[in-house]
C-alpha cells in the first residue's frame, strides 16, 4: 500500500535527511577516532 505524498512532505523529508546526515558524518567521524585512538594506545 503506497500513500501519496506531496511536494510540501518531499521538501520536508529532504531537509531532515540533510540535517541528519549533517549531523551523523561528524559523530561517526568522532567515534571512528577515539577507537583508533584507544587501539593505538592499547598496541
């Protein structure tokens, strides 16, 4: 079952998409350097 969505919901969807990927790739980034961090000081 597909329900129609207009442009105005497209646009919104869009946007919060944008901003979490804005705000994801900095986290992810953080968290990929701490467990490096924390490997490199294990070894």
């Amino acid at each position: 079952m597909t329900t129609w969505v207009t442009p105005e919901e497209m646009e919104k969807k869009r946007k919060r998409n944008k901003v979490l990927l804005y705000i994801s790739v900095p986290i992810l980034a953080i968290i990929i350097s701490a467990a490096t961090t924390l490997l490199a000081n294990n070894f």
